[in-house]
C-alpha cells in the first residue's frame, strides 16, 4: 500500500502561487451591511434587463444572489420577484437567506410546473414519486422496440432526440400517464411547455406574474425549462442567470449545452473570479484542468498553499486502506468526521472504501451505502433473482422478480393459484400462464435458467440469465453495468455464500444507522453529481483513473467528465487527497492516470 503524497512521481509542477492569489484591498464596498467585492457589488446592483453572472466555483454565487433579491425590493418595493432553484433544498436554502421579503417567490421549476398543471386541468391526477414504478411502465411499453428506458426518460427534456423509437414510445408513455392521471417527475415540465404552447392565453397571463426573475445554477437548465424561461422572457426582459459553464455536468438529464453563452446576446454579462472556498493550491489545480475557461483568483482570507496530495496504490483494496488511514489520521489531529468527503465518479470506485468504513466503525451517512448495490437497480434484480432461484416457492422473493418477467405486482395471485392446482413450485408456475407466445418464451427461457444454476457460482449465474434472456430486458448500457457486477462476483463461489456476504453488510447498515441516528457528525460520501454545490474542509476523490474518470461509457461527453473533475476538485477547502488503484477489478488491466490530471500536471 502507498500513502498520499504531496510530489509523485507524474507531478512535475503546481502553478505559481501569483498565479491565483487576489489583492481585495480596493475591492471591498460595503452593501446592506455585508462587504462584497467590487465585481460582486457590479453584478448585485445591476438589477433591470436581461442579466448573466457566470459564477466560478467557490465565489459566493448563492449570496450574491440573494443580495440581488434584496436589492431589487430596496429599488423597487414589492416588485414581483420568482426566483428558481434547481432543487428543493436550495430553494430552501436562499428562502432561509433572503427572509421575509415582500414580493419574492422562491421555487423550483418542477414546483412552479407542478401548481401550474394543478390550476389547468390536472388537479385529480396523481403524481407517482417512485422511479422504479416508471421505469417499470416504459419497459412495458418497450417490448421489442429498439430502445432503452433511459433514452426514453432522457428525451422527456430533450426535443432534439430524433430516434424513431424512442420517440414512439415516449409518445406511449406520456398518453398512458394521461390515460391513466398521472404525473411523474420527468413529465411534470414537459407537460407544462405543452399546456402553455397550447393556450395562448393562459400563457400570456402565467408569464405576466412576475416582473424580475432571477435563475440560480442556471448552466443546468434543460430544453423544456429553456423553453419555459423563453416564454417568461416574452413578458419580461428582467431576466438574470447566475451558473458557471464549468460546472455543467447533468446532460444525462438533458441540460442545454453552453445555455450561459448562449442565452440571448443582448444581455448584460459579469464574472465573478475571486473563490473564498479554497486554499490557493486546490484554485491553482482547478485552473489548470479548466484553462480555457477565466481563471479563479484566491481571495486573502484563504491565502496558503497547500497543494493537493495524491496516491497510486496497487488495487482498490489498498486505495481503500490508504483513504480509511488518512481519515484516521485527519480525525486524531481535530477534523470532524462531518468535514469529510469522499467522492466518486462511479460507484464502483468508492465500494471498497465504504465496506472498510463499516468494518472500522467510521461513522459515515447513510446515501453513502448506495454504492454497495444493494437496493440500487440494476444489481437489485439481480440480487432478487438470486434469492429466487434459491427459495423458488417463496411468495415474497417471487414476487419481487415480477418486473423482471414484464408482470405486474397482483399476477402473484395467478401464479398461486397455479401452483396450487398444478402442484408445483410458484417459479415453475411462471410457465403455466397464459401469455403472448413471444413474453412466454422469454419467461420460459428464463425460469429454465434459473432452475439450471443453482450449484453455479454468482458470476456464471449472471452469464446464464443474461443468454436467457435478461439482456434484452436490461439494454445496452444495464447489460454493460451488470456485466462488470459479475466479474466482481467471481471472488465468491456460491450464490449462498455471496447472499451471506449482503446480509451481513446490511446487517452493518442498520447498526451504523442507529450509531448515526441523532449526530450530524458523519463522514459524507457521493457522487461528484451530487456532491455540485457542496464544500468540505477536507475532500477524498477516488478512482480517479481513465475508464472511471473520465468515464469509459459509450455515452460519455469527454468535455463533460472533465467538468466533472473541476467540480469535484472544487468542492474542498483546505485539503485535497485524489487516489487512483494501479489496476482494476473490473477491467483486469492496468489503469492510466485521469488525462485531464496528466494534462494539467504536466
């Protein structure tokens, strides 16, 4: 095992420290008794007519916004004011900021779409909040078409998808929620640009409710909310759009590409340069991985320079052993475990990590066991599929593969019925249905599968329910996910030895659950999506090697994963611990360094 370190060997130069250190000794006005610097103050008072404020990381971008929504009410008094967050917690969040401020709505988009649809013929519908049930109907509706669930979910945001059967089934999927009064998550603003493209009216008197509207983290906006913010622009030209194009990493969910340069040319644009989250050493490093983009000055209150650490260890076990250490040694010397972070790329890299924490007792929080597959699709039907071929008769474990055979919930019932009369187990049932000739080949396929692997290990059991069958129901990009879960598994030599391993782990889960119950004191571990937005004192990104990060997906945006990087760099504030294994369990080959590290290093 290697420890981190400050020099290695792939690290030639860090950048000079003039480089990134700010004078503010002028810079600082005094505003609603908060001192701000001079391109903050420049960008809070600029309040009428269309506004961008591209936001580096760490500049105060939410503060700075919040300003603005009071200096729009000092200037203008009860002027109606919509602010939009990209998530509930933010909105929450600049609520809490800005206080009680006469005029001033605070929401999120999908909120704002969601008591639109509620006042304009959606009242009685029922909003489904379970992404496993929608993903269910549209793998339903799939059938044999040739796409995926993601790309159906991904072109609800996304009107420049032009694959024929994505959109026929999308279409599908959005008449059978209609059909049947239903709102999802997804379909919440698409159904709104419908609505109101629709009803002129109702458009011109929606738009007309507000007379500024200020957009926080706007690099994310997708096309059905571009579209909504196009139509508000017709009412209003007092637009602002705070967001930094260097943290634009969700076009998985259908972001616009470049929306802040790209929004209307006419608009008035600032940039905040000066970071107050990072030491000059984590600025210099996020400056070189971005050098394309305005370089990030560090402000003097967080002068030093400490450059970040990195580690190359043997495998995932050892860069495990030299974060789990480095935490330790952190702690002894005051840290709190709440100012920690590890964070990921894939959940993959971090799984070693996480099962170590658990075994030592380290406290960390609970979104964090995410990664160990075992509530997560698509390795949750698997595991469900494992328990099956093991208890074959058991009510509860059959009926948790259903979604599996194309089955709704209550064809449970049926199947008992079948097997009562037949008198044979509940998955030899399975067989006895009466179903379309090609759903009963494959349920057949499968069943027999199942029955035939038992005394087979977990990897060679994966194998077999793919041939059978399984492939199809899972996609592409699933198939790939689960083809790598298999060669993880092959280190256990039966299915019972490997569910053992489960129930154990989540036998550990609960008990760190109940540890961790009434302290906010925990260890934080995410993904850098999640992580957007955050800061720690103190930041581990692991597995950070080409095929993690970047990522070796087929889908992957390269310039995106190297956003990626940035934002994950950015998010500490005193040290930075990136580490990387030497070789892979899931690609038995050996790794080469991230390339946008290489690159900026070099």
């Amino acid at each position: 095992m290697k420890n981190f370190v400050q020099n290695p060997d792939f690290m030639r130069t860090q950048p000079p420290l003039a480089e990134v250190l700010s004078d503010l000794s002028s810079g600082y006005t005094p505003a609603n008794g908060v001192r701000f610097t001079k391109e903050q103050d420049l960008a809070i008072s600029h309040i009428d007519g269309l506004t961008v404020v591209n936001s580096g990381a760490g500049v105060g971008k939410t503060l700075c916004l919040v300003a603005k929504l009071v200096e729009i009410q000092n200037v203008k008094p009860g002027a109606r004011t919509l602010c939009l967050a990209f998530s509930r917690k933010a909105a929450i969040e600049i609520r809490d900021r800005a206080g009680s401020l006469e005029g001033v709505q605070v929401s999120t988009l999908h909120s704002l779409c969601f008591h639109l649809l509620r006042g304009n013929g959606y009242g009685n519908f029922t909003v489904i909040t379970n992404q496993a049930i929608t993903e269910s109907v549209i793998r339903r509706l799939i059938g044999k078409a040739d796409t995926t669930v993601d790309e159906v979910i991904g072109s609800l945001n996304n009107p420049n998808v032009t694959k024929k059967a994505t959109i026929r089934v999308r279409e599908r999927y959005l008449e059978y929620l209609t059909e049947n009064r239903m709102l999802t998550f997804d379909t919440m603003q698409l159904f709104a640009v419908r609505l109101l493209t629709a009803n002129t009216a109702l458009r011109k008197r929606w738009c007309s409710s507000w007379e500024y509207i200020l957009i926080d983290e706007a690099q994310d906006l997708d096309y059905n909310q571009l579209a909504i913010i196009n139509m508000l622009k017709g009412s209003t030209k007092n637009i602002c759009l705070f967001g930094d194009n260097r943290q634009s990493i969700f076009s998985f969910r259908g972001s616009v590409p470049d929306v802040i340069n790209s929004f209307d040319k006419s608009a008035t644009r600032f940039e905040l340069t000066i970071n107050h989250r990072s030491n000059a050493g984590i600025i210099g490093l996020a400056n070189k991985v971005m050098e394309d983009y305005p370089a990030l000055k560090c402000s003097k209150s967080q002068k030093g320079y400490s450059c970040p650490a990195y580690m190359i260890a043997d495998n995932e076990a050892d860069e495990a052993n030299g974060i789990i250490e480095q935490i330790g040694n952190l702690h002894q010397q005051g840290s709190q475990y709440k100012d920690i972070a590890v964070l990921y790329r894939s959940g993959f890299a971090a799984k070693k990590v996480i099962e170590l924490l658990l075994e030592k007792g380290m406290p960390f929080a609970s979104r964090i066991s995410d990664v160990l597959t075992i509530q997560q699709y698509p390795y949750s039907s698997i595991i469900n599929l494992f328990h099956a071929i093991l208890l074959n008769n058991d009510t509860r474990t059959i009926k948790s593969i259903l979604s599996v055979m194309y089955m709704k919930a209550n064809a449970i019932n049926h199947i008992e019925e079948l097997a009562r009369d037949n008198g044979c187990t509940l998955l030899d049932a399975m067989k006895l249905m009466e179903l379309p000739f090609f759903h009963q080949d494959y349920v057949d396929g499968m069943v027999d599968a199942m029955k035939s692997v038992k005394d087979k290990s977990p990897s060679e059991v994966v194998h077999a329910l793919l041939n059978a069958g399984l492939r199809k129901y899972l996609g592409t990009a699933n198939t790939m996910v689960v083809e790598s879960f298999a060669d993880e598994l092959q280190e256990y030599g039966s299915l019972e030895q490997y569910l053992q391993h489960i129930s154990e782990i989540r036998g550990m889960l609960d008990e760190m659950k109940k540890r961790t119950a009434d302290t906010d004191d925990v260890i934080q571990g995410m993904s850098i999506h999640a992580a957007k937005g955050l800061e720690w004192d103190n930041v581990f990104l692991c597995g950070c090697y080409d095929g993690a990060l970047p990522s070796n997906k087929d889908t992957a945006d390269i310039s995106e994963e190297r956003r990626l990087l940035y934002t994950a760099i950015t998010r500490a504030k005193e040290k930075l611990y990136i580490s990387m294994p030497k070789v892979s369990t899931q690609s038995k080959e050996p790794n080469k360094i991230c390339r946008f590290l290489l690159e900026a290093l070099a």
